[in-house]
C-alpha cells in the first residue's frame, strides 16, 4: 500500500477539520483508495496547539521550514491563509518537488501564473480546490468536466457572507446594517468584514475562476469590484415590484473571441433565474459552453466540512498520480474591457425635487449621451417633495452612464446622491 | 505529441456529433493538451452513412469487428446502445487492452459490474460521463469531487422529456396528452416515450450514479419504477394550492448505515426547493454528503453537444493516463429496502360521493392502518355528487399505505380509483 506524508501548515478552523477527518478516515481511505494518508508534521505559530490537540511533540512543531525542509513529507496542505509567509512555503515546496494543496484564493488571485510556472519547472503539482465555493467541486468540473470546451461566460454567487445579508434585507426588508449584525451574530460574517462585503473577496475567487476557464490570469487591478454596502432596502423593494433580485454577481465573460469583461458589482437579475434563488450562505456558479449551454453548480460555499472534503479530495487525486492537465492554456483572450468600455443594463435610482419638468432635464441629459431609456416610474413621495425615479436603461456604454451622472448630480433638482445599479438579462 | 487513435462505433445524432467537433477542435486540442486524436475507424451499419458523411472507404466500416479487432486503435467509443451487440463490443474491447467511452445507460445499469471486472482485469479503463445526465460532470463529481465524502442522498431530475412533460402541465394547465404531443413536435419525446415517461430511463441512469454514490450496483429489478402517465392536471392544480411541484423524482438514500431505498416517481415537493425550479428539458442532481451538505448540478441533460462535451472530456482525461480511481467500493450497503417497507409521505386524492359519513369511513380504515393524516381538503365538486377529497399523511409504510387504499377503493362510496403520490420534504 502507498503511503503519503502529510504536511499541515495552519490549524485554524480548516486546518484542524482537515487532522480531525483525516485521522477518522484513515482506514476507510485505506481500503477505498488503497493509500495511507499520514500526517507527519503539524505546524501552527500558536505552540499553545500541541496540547490543545492532543498532538504529539515529534509531529508538532511551530516552524514551516521544518514541514517544507522534510524529505520524508510528499504533500504540504497550506492553510495559514494571506500572502506571506504562505507563498514561501507554496514555492519552497513545490521548488523542493513536493505537491501542495492549497485553499488561499488571495495569494492564488495574485500569484497563480508565477506558482504555476514554479510547479512546471520543478514537476511538482499544486491543487486549489477548497480556494473556491468550499465543497463544490468547481475548479475539477472547469479544469477537467469541461476540458473538451470553450467557456462563453461564468457568473458566480461566491461569497457566502454577501448573499446571506443579501438574501435577509430582500426576504425581511432590513437594512444593511442590521443584516450584517445578524450574519455576524451567526459567525457568517468575520469580525472585519470588508474583504466580504467591498466584494474584494469575490475578486480573488473570479480571478482563479476566470483563469480556469478562459486560461487569461486577470489581476485584481483589472476587475472592477463594487460591494454591497451601499445597497438599500427602497432599492430592494423597487427592483422586486419590477420582478428583478439583487445579486453580488462575479461576472467573466466574453465579449467576442479575445476580448474578456471580469467585474464583481451587485446586480439586478430577474426573479425566474435560478441564481436568484440561490439564499443565505450558499454559492452557485453559473457557467455557459459552447457546447455544454447552461450548466450551475451550487453548494455550501464556505464552512468547516465542505471545505475539508475539498482539500481530501485533492489529496485523493494525488494519491493516483494522474499527470496534471497542463493548466497554461494557451488562452485566446488578448485583452480586459475596462468597466467604462463594457455595455451593461442599469437601473437609476435618482431623488428630485417634486415638480414639473423635472423628468425633461434628466432625460435630456441621457439622451445627448445616446443613453436608452426602457422604462421610468415615479414612485411615491419619501419625504416632503422628494420623490424617487427609478429607470430602467437598455444595454449603454460604462463611460455614458458615469459621465451622465455626474452631470445630471449636479442639478438642483437632484436632492441626494443617484443610486445606479447593475442589470444582466441571463 | 501523443497520438491516439479511436474506434468510433454508431453514427446517430451524437456520434456524428463526436466526429465534427473531434475535426474541428483536433489543432485546438492539440495545442492545448499536447495530443493528437485521430479517428481512425468509423463504423455504422448503414453503409450509406459514408457517403452521406463523406468518409473515406479506409475509415468507413459496416462491421465493428474491425474496429475492435483493430491493434492500431486505442481508444474505443460506442455510441450505438441497447444491449447488443453493444455489450460485445465494450467487453471484448476491454478485453483487448482498448480504453473504452460509451454512452450506453442500459448496458451499464444491467451490467455495470461485470463490465468493471473485465476492465480491472485486463487493466484497461473505461468511462461514462455522457451515459447520464448529458453534459453535466456529475460522474466525475461524485467519483473524484466527492471521493473523500460519505453521500447520504441523491435524488434527481435525470429524464428532460418527463420533466419537460410536467412542467408545461404545471404552467399551462394541459393534459398529459398534449404535454407529450407538444415534446414530440419539439423533438424532446421520442415517437415511442414510454422507456422515459414510464420512468425507465431514470431509473438506467440511477443505477449508475447509486453506484457511484453508494458503492452498490442495484439491478432494475430493485428499483421501485412509476411513470408520470397517470398524472393529471387536477392533482397538479391541487399540489399547487398547497405550495407543492410534481417532478419526476430519482431516489437513493440510506435509510441507516447499510441499507439503501432506491426507487424512481413522481414527487410532490416544495415549491421554493431548488429542485422545483428546475424547469423543461433541464436536468439536476441534488447531492447530500456528511462532508459537503448539499450540493446541486443542474444543466442540460440530453442533447447532441452536452453529450458530446462529456464524451470528449473522457477522452482527455484518458489521454492524460491518469491511473482510474478502482469503481470497486467495498460499499456498506447490504440491503436494498422494498418500496413496501419504505417509509414515505404521500397525497392522496379520493373521488367520493357527497354526502356525511364518508371522511369517517375513509379515516377509520386508514387509522387501523397507523396511517397519520397531515391535512384533509374538500375540494369543489367535479360531477354530480363526485367530490374530490385530498389527504396528506405523515410518514406511513408503503404496504400500510397500499393495503389500506386497496380497502378503501372497494368501498361503495369511492367513485374512482384513488390517486396517491409521493411527497418528499426535502
């Protein structure tokens, strides 16, 4: 029987579910997989750990370098999470022919080109199934169920925490605020949770995601990222009385052969599409073939246990020695439409001033930027003589509608800063 | 670059298929994953095919003896189903050391484990990606994604032409009848139906992914199997009223450790379960894993390119020789569960005659039976003196449920045979 030897870098909540499951699985991955899993080093900065997990003094230690230095250890699973020292130990590892799994989107956001290249050199393999949507096994169906086609478009629901308060200001009619409260009160938002909300987090998912499926390595710089803490219950409201949901949506696709739009904003989507059903803390990714069409993968996007069988997972793949898809595409994708460039729908929230010829200004103004409008309604006062607009605009040019904006904010009937917000018809 | 040669047996809709994507995608293949595929024999037992294709005489054969018997050939695909000669020509292609790709859901849920056997012993592989569920990777997904997992559950919407069926009985109030005489016109029924609306073809494609899922090969003799033939707008209407969707539901689960339930029917389930949303010709598979939790693939589930996307992701994974993960679980199932001893909810219409004293007849019989009532309705009167009654019960035994309604309908005061339907909450 072939045994592996582990090295566990990290022990927080993912790292001690990973000892935990591995050690109770052992023999049954033995006799399913005819291969020993055995964890030969356990590494955490906290020494307090060791006996904390009952975890003898020969397997723990708080230096990486005695995990990565160790001839006898074939796998390094990584879970300490940022940038350094994680992609010391990720090159060191993979420089020293030792395969890594890793679930660490923010450095594979920034780095996968140069990790991958690192890994090809030295034939060693890396593995990342856990650094996206937790348990659905996604980054296998792109790099491997979808190997024989091209992808048009991926949207994505990747971010647990934004889709909880998302989902709990539409179904309840709350603010951001208290919604936030609640999904922290519930350990679904972190104590800081601007990586979550700012839609930075998402980012980092796309990026790997877009990688995988339209073989492009797009920078973070590159995305445009809007979050969701300026969303409103009114435009919650607005958008369900037009049969539409809002969605922080992940967005890659093409807009012809070599030319590819990557952003991260909320955005309206119709009621009847199946991402919009999707609540609380769940993920789907949305993914469209050429020749699969429409295909979504949904499950628990984050979480102890799901995460865990993604990493297991991994380690079970390395176990059979497969050679590695060679994950340097030869992509096609020649370019990044900037925000400003990419034609998108939108819905306007603007607050004027109660009276008439209010509506010929504004629309004049949208007009001398060729913008379409597909429908206006005035909506009932909210405060004395200020009444909300909300229009809905055919497919404009980012550039028109920014620039109207400005123009139009500076009125004077225009009493509070305009709402503008995504609208993709899937 | 590696070359491999195929052996592309049947030239229906999908291995016509697999011939013009193969030629167009061949440069593309090759500059992405480093391997040349060349069909080198072609086989259909119309000989009028090849001029029709335009296919050289050299390639083109009647007799797939040729292929089969062919040294230069590594890769065999077939693609013409039913059990023969199609059983022949996998097993006696494995038999040779070929790798073989079919997309044959009858042979395989017939003879999925002797076919295996051949596989294992003469080293050589085979795969199945487009036998169930057309371009949606659940096979990979459950073998590779979810290796490290446990399933508890799998239940599925894997035939689109019943599913096609109900959702426009659903959303137009039709008939059965012309349900299906509208899929025909579409081309999603075939002219002959019955091996998908007698439910059939699921319960193929069930055996296939219980095996995955649960390391137990259950023979269709196994399988409780009912179609959606004698489902009626009134019931469908009625489930409605009740927040409830009729899908043509597959089913495996453990109801403990080592016993499964496998069975195929229509369902009533929660109108807000994603499951409900899955509408016309599409396919889902609902997943629950101790690790994973829940987890959907939904994606189109027949067709001439998502079957040909599976086909050609098989054929890239076996180009890249990874060693195949053994299918041979030493599973813990030891029990298939009959539907009689299976515990369920279920609705149940009753047509009776208008007048008191009837519910309590009805009731009686059912509570010497332990069956326990959720809900009764009355519901408007269809004829004269008929009135439709409709029962939701708690979880009762399918033998107390049949025997009881075989009772009840040899009462005077029942008018027709009573309908009853499974209910799953999901």
């Amino acid at each position: 029987m072939k045994k592996i030897n582990i090295g566990l870098i990290g022990l927080g909540v993912i790292g001690r579910g990973v000892l935990r499951i591995l050690s109770q699985k052992r023999k049954f991955f033995k006799k399913r997989y005819n291969v020993d899993f055995n964890i030969a080093k356990v590494c955490d900065k906290n020494p307090k750990l060791r006996k904390k997990l009952n975890l003898s003094p020969k397997i723990f230690t708080t230096k990486f370098q005695e995990v990565i230095n160790n001839d006898n250890i074939n796998v390094v699973i990584e879970l300490i999470g940022g940038i350094n020292p994680a992609r010391d130990i990720v090159l060191r590892s993979l420089n020293s022919g030792k395969s890594v799994i890793t679930a660490n989107k923010a450095l594979l956001a920034q780095d996968l080109l140069s990790i991958l290249k690192v890994a090809s050199r030295n034939k060693s393999r890396i593995r990342f199934e856990a650094s996206v949507c937790g348990g659905i096994p996604i980054i296998k169906s792109l790099r491997e169920g979808l190997s024989a086609d091209r992808i048009d478009s991926l949207i994505g629901i990747i971010n647990g925490t934004s889709n909880y308060i998302l989902s709990k200001m539409t179904g309840e009619g709350c603010s951001f605020f208290e919604a936030l409260l609640e999904a922290k009160k519930r350990g679904f938002a972190e104590r800081n949770p601007s990586l979550d909300i700012k839609g930075f987090d998402s980012a980092h998912k796309l990026s790997i995601l877009a990688f995988l499926a339209f073989g492009k390595h797009v920078l973070q710089k590159d995305i445009f990222v809007k979050g969701i803490d300026e969303i409103s219950p009114l435009d919650i409201k607005y958008a369900r009385e037009l049969g539409l949901v809002i969605k922080l949506l992940a967005i890659a696709k093409k807009s012809n052969k070599n030319v590819l739009e990557v952003r991260v904003h909320p955005t309206l989507i119709s009621e009847d599409h199946l991402l919009a059903s999707v609540g609380g803390v769940f993920n789907a990714v949305y993914v469209k073939g050429e020749l699969v069409d429409d295909l979504l993968f949904f499950g628990k996007g984050a979480g102890q246990l799901p995460t865990v069988s993604a990493i297991l997972s991994d380690l079970i793949d390395l176990s059979y020695e497969k050679k590695s898809i060679d994950l340097f595409q030869k992509g096609l994708i020649k370019k990044i439409k900037k925000i400003d460039d990419i034609r998108s729908k939108y819905y306007i929230r603007f607050m004027v001033i109660d009276k008439p010829g209010v509506l010929a200004k504004i629309s004049g103004i949208l007009a001398r930027r060729k913008i379409s409008i597909a429908s206006v309604t005035q909506k009932e006062r909210q405060r004395a003589k200020i009444v909300p607009v909300v229009m809905l605009t055919h497919d404009v040019r980012g550039r028109d509608i920014r620039v109207a904006l400005e123009e139009i904010d500076r009125l004077a009937i225009i009493k509070k800063k305009t709402v503008v917000i995504h609208r993709e018809e899937l």
